[in-house]
C-alpha cells in the first residue's frame, strides 16, 4: 500500500466528501477518487461507500484510517522530541475558541503574542457547532465545558459568570426592571433557539423560565453590540462588559456561571507551538481573573 494513499483516505475521514478532502489535499476531485480506487483495488476490499450527499467509511475504511492516524500522531510526537532543545517556536498556530472570547479577549491580545513568538504564524477561529480538532481544524481550542468524548489533553482555563445588561439609551427610554418577572415587559435580546449548538449557552431561562427574545441574535458578539445599540435588555458575559460605559449591569442579584477550558489533540502533546500557545492564554486569563467572574449579593442561579 503507498503511505501517500492512506493519508488520503485519513483526509476523506476527516472531511466527510471528497470535495472538501481534495481541497484539504491540494488534488482536485477526480484525481482524489482515482487513487482511493485504485487503493481499493490494491489490497482488494472497499474503503468507501460514495454517495451524492458525501461518503462514508466501510468498517475496513475505518481500520484504515484509524491506523493511518495513529502513524500521523507517532510522526507528529517524535517531531515534537526532535525538535525539543529551547528553539523559538515557528510554524502556524491554530486558535479555536467561541466568538465571545476569541473576539472580545484573545483578539486584542494577539499583538502580544506575536511579539514574544516572532516565528510563529496565528490564526484565530471561531468555534461551531461541528468543530473537530481530529480534523485538525484548530491546534488548540478554547471550549464551552470540558469534552466529554475524544483524544483530547483538556485544562480548565477559567470559571466565568453571566450578567443581565442594558445600555443607559435603553434604560431611559424603557425604565429599568425592579425585579426578574419585569423582564417579561421589556425587549428582551437572546439567541436564535434553533442554531443554539450548545446547550450551555442555553442561559437566558435561568435568569427567567418565561424568556422570549424579541431580537434574536446568532453570536455572542452580534447580541453585545446590539445590546449597546440600545436594542434590549440581554445576558452577556461579565468579562465582555467589565469597563464599559455604554453597558448598565441590572437585576445584579441574577447571575449564573459556565467555565471555559482549554483543550488540544493528544497528538500534539509536547510541540513547542502547543506550549507557548497554551501558557499565553493561561497567562493572560489569570492576568484578567477579576473580570471573569463577577459578585452578587443574592444566590447565583
């Protein structure tokens, strides 16, 4: 079998189609499904079961790919030995993390880290609702929760607490609720229920069970720029709101808590760009801890 071709078929694993596989490759389509054909016909079994919608691996399809990762993970560790001995890290780095985080505090901290790290090329992603790091989508990853499934090295990162916000235009023009039931009269700004990929960001009924947003809004930073703009009343994220002027924390006895932690691929232990990657998030989290997490002088929801 040639080494070439197996990894091929890890990419068809990992993509789902073809298409997307020939893309990730540098082959165009055709090329792509020839060699995994002829790979087919060189050890006698089928890999593949092909279909309009995309394709799927036969049960020898996954033996193979699984083998093939396995010698993708040996490879990757014995670099990351190799190149062990206090060398600058170079290459590209891969952050995923959730649009809140990744864009209101990795984002504007970026400049630092390219400075201490001038070999390294940074990428910041956001996460979704199909995010992979098997796929290798991103090196390391901040997420919602820890993972409860796959080959993943996970380390909490932070604890962080979710607050009720509206902006001073807002709470001139509306009034301000006294309690949690003069919610149900305001405009209210949440997610949009049925692209809520997370049941944690799920959160909106904790401050209310009656909550129904009257703007609804598909990412974190979209309802916090909203909410600014004077849209409504919305549960936003205490570290994103620290220092804001045009935000107003209201009903401050109602307040709930998610946790966010930092994870990466166990084939990607040891590499010098994981490393400096993950002391820099940790690093600047721990720096900012009082923003994470706001007091209330009631009970926490």
């Amino acid at each position: 079998m040639d080494w070439d071709d197996g990894r091929l078929l890890l990419a068809v694993s990992r993509a789902g189609t073809l298409l997307d596989a020939a893309r990730t490759v540098g082959l165009n389509q055709a090329t792509l499904s020839r060699r995994l054909t002829a790979l087919e016909k060189t050890m006698g079994i089928s890999l593949l079961v092909r279909r309009t919608t995309g394709c799927t691996l036969t049960e020898a399809g996954r033996m193979l790919a699984d083998a093939m990762e396995r010698v993708e993970n040996e490879f990757l560790q014995t670099q990351a030995a190799l190149t062990e001995g206090g060398e600058s890290p170079s290459g590209t780095i891969r952050i995923g993390a959730p649009d809140g985080f990744g864009h209101a505090f990795i984002a504007p901290r970026l400049d630092r880290f390219a400075s201490a790290y001038p070999n390294l090329q940074i990428q910041l992603v956001p996460v979704s609702q199909t995010f992979s790091l098997s796929k290798r989508e991103a090196d390391i990853a901040v997420t919602l929760g820890r993972p409860q499934s796959g080959r993943l090295i996970a380390q909490k990162l932070t604890d962080y607490t979710l607050s009720l916000y509206a902006s001073p235009d807002y709470l001139a023009r509306f009034g301000t609720p006294k309690d949690r039931n003069d919610l149900l009269d305001h405009r209210l700004v949440g997610f949009v229920d049925d692209l809520v990929f997370s049941p944690m960001l799920a959160y909106a009924q904790e401050f209310h069970p009656g909550w129904r947003s009257t703007v609804e809004v598909s990412s974190t930073m979209g309802q916090f720029e909203a909410v600014c703009a004077g849209a409504g009343i919305a549960v936003l994220h205490d570290f994103m709101a620290a220092g804001r002027s045009d935000l107003i924390r209201i009903l401050p006895d109602l307040i709930t808590r998610r946790d966010y932690w930092l994870i990466h691929h166990e084939s990607l232990r040891g590499l010098a760009r994981i490393r400096a990657a993950s002391d820099f998030l940790l690093g600047e989290v721990k720096s900012a801890a009082a923003q994470f997490v706001r007091q209330t002088g009631g009970e926490a929801l």
